[in-house]
C-alpha cells in the first residue's frame, strides 16, 4: 500500500456519499414539498369546496398515491440496479423525480379545469412515488458497498440525512413565502415557487451524482453473475421472506412518527388549533436542522454497539414521546411544540440512521438493491402512505390528538418485535453475502 492510498479511499467515500446526500435531498425535498403542500393548500387548490378536514382528507389521499407506486419502482429500479447496477439507475430516478415536480408547479387548480386538476395532480405523484421508490435503495447501497465495513453505520446513515435536509429546504421555502406573502396570494400562485425551483436543484444533484464511480462490490458480484441466475425479485421472495418482513415491521414506527412529526403537525396545528401556517412549519424546519446533525450520530452508535440497541431506542422513544408531543402541541405554545418536534425526530433518528446498514446487511449483494427496496418500499405503502389520512381521520372521528398518539404506540409496539426477533447484523461482511 502506498502513502497516498489510504487518502485517495477516504476522497472515494466522501464522493460517494456526498453525491448520495445531495441527490437523496434534492428528491425528499420534491416529495415532501408535496406532504407540506397537501396539509395546507392543496385541498383548497385541487378539489370541491367544501368542508375544510374533508378536504385536506382528498389531498392527503393523493399524498398515500405516491407511497403505492413506490413498492413498483423499487421492483423495477432494484431488478436493474441489481443487472446494470447503482449508478444509472440513481441518475434516471432524480431526473424522473425532478421533471414530476416541476410539472405540479405549473398544474392548473380544480377552479380552472374542474375534475382534470386531481386527475393530474395524482398521476405526478404516481410519478414522483415510482421515482422515490427507486432512489433510497441505490444511494444507500452505493455508500455502504463502498464504505469501511467498521464505519458503515456512520457513512450509511448520511443518504439518510437527505430526508432532514429535504424536509428543511422545503419547510425553508414554504415558511418564507407563507411570512412574506399574505394567504390569498400565496394560495394564488406562490405554493408554485417551490416547485418551479426543484429544476435548479435536480441540475445540481445529476452534476454531482454522474461523477462518481459504481459500487466495487456490486462490480465484484456482477463479475460472478451467471445466465441462470433467478431474477433478482424472485430470489428475494424464496431466500429473504424473513429479512423482508423484519424490514418491514422495522419501519412501521420509524415511518409513521415522522410523518405525524412533520406532515400532520400542519394541519393539526391549523385545523385543530386554530394557528396560522408558520407555527408548525417554522417548528418543523428548527426540528430538522437538529434531525440532520442526530442521523449520522446514531449511525456511528449503531457501528460501535450494534444496529438493534440503537434501532430500539428510537421505538420506544417515539411510541412514549407521542403523548408528550400531543400534549406540548396542544399548550399553542411555539417553544413548546418546537420542543415536541425536535424531540420526536431525534428519537426518529434513532432509527432512521442505523437503518441503510442494517436493511443492507440483510441481503445478498446479487439482491441487495431489490431486497431493500421491496422491504423499504412495501412498508412505506401501510405506514408513512397512510399515516397523514389515518392521523386526520383519526383527529375528525375524537377531535383529540391522543387518539393520534395511540397510533404512534401501536406502531411502536410492531417495530419493537420485528427489530428484537432479528440476530444483530453490524459485523456482517457484505462480499460474503
């Protein structure tokens, strides 16, 4: 080995996984401009007039659209990934994710077009989902694949920190044109600023991202590769069923509290108690600078005391912190509610940052990328999709937060048995599997 060599590997890994943050950002940033955009103007902008909650409950429906082609694009993007590899496939899910949210910035309203506004505005959030479904699967793998095995929580748990930093840019917009406009114009045509913008920041993701190179052990793995090999899909389905479910069950709290912590906050805090738009919005965007910096700390935790002490952490603290969210929400109090989330989503972290390594130290690499995105993505479909319709059907059936908060616990209680029935994976080689 030569003296520059140990350099050279960390420049690699510093590349790859600043390629991997700024695209996963540019696309959660696209999909939750979405969720936050739902909660406050697009049951107004995009369906009947009529009761407020039933609105918000249509637009909330469109939102769970996008999760069920997500499981699809993780089937498509993870059988491809998995023959051609991480790379193209990163590339043609940002540009697809980019393009689709860029059209809803120019969409026409329910007032101009009647019944075709909703039509349109589910098909780009089909699009957007199927993107989405391809994307965490790959940039998280093309970290971990290329990273030091001892460090790979820490490394891993980066990709993920796209999601704070996403939810912050788009909280970050939303929250400055909500200050500097008033409600009327910006219910007319600034909610479209934000995802104009998304061009500008998908240009800056693809430039980045097409310069790095392809996953080493992916390539190893691709060179072992023989004609009658299964599909990738299939294999997944015979040889990981256990490892499937457990990443599904593994996901049921940690996808369900972010979005009551960030999506339903809005209109919790709106519809039920009567605050303007900023209160939550500007609550979410402080608890997600905090969310941003807490992910890769529980990431380098889980490389030193294993994925599943840590994973547990974050699902026991959510299932109890939801009652002390509701209950500080519920004072009006912003410094409180500010608490509430900040809170929530480091626990939330908890689990979010262990969470690449430990889904990709499940599978095999000839089926990695389709492994973790059918288990990432189908649960994603019965948590994090039907969470915000849940939550506000809940809230319009016992008008009280805490019925919410059963929710959370419920869920809590899923993960909890599905992370602990698991054998701890952080010393896992991934050339071997």
């Amino acid at each position: 080995m030569t003296a520059t060599e140990p350099v050279r590997t960390r420049t690699s890994i510093v590349r790859v996984v600043g390629a991997s943050l700024v695209g996963t950002t540019v696309e959660w940033y696209d999909f939750f401009l979405y969720g936050v955009a739902a909660s406050v103007v697009f049951g107004d902008l995009f369906f009947p007039k009529g009761e407020q909650l039933t609105g918000t409950l249509l637009s909330f429906a469109t939102f769970a659209v996008g999760f069920f082609a997500r499981p699809i694009g993780g089937v498509v993007f993870g059988h491809f990934g998995d023959r051609l590899g991480r790379k193209q496939l990163l590339v043609l899910s940002l540009l697809m994710m980019g393009l689709a949210t860029f059209a809803i910035g120019l969409l026409p309203t329910y007032a101009q077009v009647g019944a075709l506004a909703p039509i349109l505005l589910t098909v780009l959030r089909l699009i957007q989902g199927f993107a989405l479904g391809g994307e965490w699967g790959g940039a998280v793998l093309i970290v971990s694949e290329h990273g030091d095995p001892a460090r790979r929580g820490f490394w891993a748990s980066w990709p993920q920190a796209g999601a704070p930093a996403g939810q912050l840019i788009a909280n970050g917009v939303l929250a400055g044109l909500a200050a500097f406009q008033s409600d009327a114009a910006f219910n007319s045509w600034g909610w479209r600023i934000p995802f104009l913008l998304s061009a500008v920041l998908v240009l800056v993701g693809l430039w980045v991202r097409l310069r790095i190179e392809e996953s080493p052990v992916f390539q190893e793995a691709r060179a072992k590769q023989q004609p009658e090999d299964k599909l990738p899909l299939m294999e997944v389905l015979t040889k990981y069923p256990r490892e499937v479910l457990t990443a599904m069950g593994a996901r049921m709290a940690e996808n369900v509290s972010y979005y009551i912590f960030t999506i339903v906050i809005a209109t919790y805090a709106k519809e039920h108690l009567g605050m303007g738009k900023s209160f939550a919005l500007n609550a979410v965007l402080i608890g997600a600078a905090v969310h941003f910096f807490a992910i890769p700390l529980w990431g380098a935790l889980s490389d030193r005391v294993g994925r599943r002490p840590v994973y547990l952490i974050g699902a026991v603290g959510v299932g109890v912190w939801a009652f002390v969210f509701v209950a500080l929400v519920d004072t009006k109090n912003f410094a409180l509610a500010t608490l509430a989330v900040t809170v929530g989503l480091v626990l939330h972290g908890a689990m979010y940052g262990p969470q690449a390594s430990f889904f990709t130290e499940l599978f095999g690499t000839r089926v990695r990328y389709s492994g973790v995105s059918v288990g990432y993505q189908l649960a994603s479909i019965i948590a994090g999709g039907l969470a915000p319709f849940i939550a506000v059907a809940l809230l319009k059936a016992y008008d009280s937060g805490y019925a919410i908060a059963i929710y959370v616990a419920v869920c809590a209680v899923i993960s909890i048995v599905a992370v602990t029935s698991y054998s701890e994976t952080h010393k896992r080689d991934l050339t071997s599997l």
